[in-house]
C-alpha cells in the first residue's frame, strides 16, 4: 500500500522520446491501481531539452498503441529546483544520472537509472564489483612490481649500456608483462562481462530511428515501471 506522496521525475536527453513516453505509461499505471496510486505526481523533464518542444512522432504513435495521447507533450529542461522536489529521479541512461548529481549533489540517494531502481540489485552493485576487481588487480600488480623491480631496472640498464643486446632484452620484458596479464587475465574478463551488464542498464535512445526501436523502448520503459511501480507500493 502506498501510503507516502511521492514525486516521482523521469529524466533523458530532450524530453521527447524516453523520458516523455515514461511519464505518460506510469501515469497510466497509477491511474489503473486508483487510489492508492492518486498521491503520487509524475513529471518528466530532460538534461538538453529545448523548451516546448512535441514529443517525437514516433513516440506519439508507440504511445497511440498503448491508447495513449503524448501529442501534448510539451518538452522541459530540467532545473535544480524540480531536481530538489521531486521525491524520486529516474533517468533513462547512467550518463543522465550523473547530470543530475553534478547539478544537485545532495540529490545523489534519490537518483537513480529506470533500470536500476526498477530490478534488484542494479548498477550499483555492478559498480560495487567493478571497483573490487579493480582493487584486487592493483594489488596484484603491487606485489608483482615488488617481486620483479630489481629485474626490470636491470633488464632496463643493460638495454641503455648494450644497445646489441637490445632484442633480448626487450624480449625478457615482454615476458615479464605477459606474466602480469595471465596473473590478472580472471579479473579483466570479469571486468568485461560486468561493464557490459551496466551498459544494459541503459534505455536505449530511440531518437532517429525507425518506429520499431521507438516501439522497443517504449516496452523496455514499460517493463521497468511495472517493477517501479511495485516497489513504491512497497514503500521501498
């Protein structure tokens, strides 16, 4: 039961395609529980928009098939102010997160990417993992460093004294550097798979594209309000 008001700001870039069809999908979505969805208000708004601005007709018709009516739409750009009242900010991609925290710090624990909010879990503990590989690399790297300085600086003497020599040398190097990357190969393929996860955490921007990938967003938002809409019930 929903049982706090709630001000609930969906952000993308121009305010006319993701953010635009967000609004109106989850204004639906409240409109359909009744009540208990009656406190909460939904806005959009968009970090380059340009005032007053139609929805793009492509998000008007993927809206249209949901018998929904975005020809209203009159874009916004987003300001500190609607930032700080607004109880929860859901942005359309990551990049549009951290305009948000850039312009409004103290807004960073209610901001958070559709996605993220929406599925447990989400980006942050991604980030979480990321930044414990990253640590355990440095680390390793460290030790290794501690362990084979010696022989690097000598390899490198002998380079800058022994020029004909120079092959062998830059050889035994290139070992060494081997070495490191097969010590830490686990981590950096770990790496990979975990920045690909983040990036899927992105709502793809439709602009400019044909209507089937305005329809594909559109459904994408969808599937992540109805897990928004669950946790705001909840009270989370």
């Amino acid at each position: 039961m929903i049982i706090i008001r709630k001000k609930v700001l969906f952000v993308c870039t121009g305010n006319t395609c993701r953010s635009s069809m967000a609004e109106a999908l989850f204004k639906k979505m409240l409109a359909d529980i009744g009540e208990e969805g009656s406190d909460i208000e939904v806005m959009s708004a968009g970090t380059g928009a340009i005032e007053g601005q139609r929805a793009s007709p492509q998000a008007v018709s993927a809206m249209a098939e949901e018998g929904l009516d975005l020809s209203k739409h009159r874009s916004k750009q987003v300001t500190a102010a609607m930032i700080e009242e607004a109880d929860l900010i859901l942005t359309m991609t990551r990049r549009h997160k951290e305009s948000i925290i850039s312009m409004v710090p103290g807004a960073k624990d209610k901001v958070f990417t559709l996605k993220e909010f929406a599925y447990k879990g989400g980006i942050a503990d991604y980030e979480k993992k990321l930044q414990e590989i990253n640590d355990r690399i440095r680390e390793k790297q460290k030790a290794f460093e501690g362990r084979n300085r010696g022989k690097l600086e000598d390899l490198i003497k002998k380079r800058e004294k022994l020029k004909k020599e120079l092959d062998e040398i830059e050889e035994k190097i290139k070992q060494l550097n081997k070495t490191l990357e097969e010590e830490t190969c686990e981590e950096r393929r770990e790496l990979m798979k975990l920045e690909y996860m983040i990036d899927d955490l992105d709502i793809t921007d439709p602009f400019g594209q044909p209507m089937d990938v305005y329809k594909k967003s559109a459904e994408e938002i969808k599937k992540a309000l109805k897990e928004v809409l669950e946790k705001i019930k909840k009270g989370q």
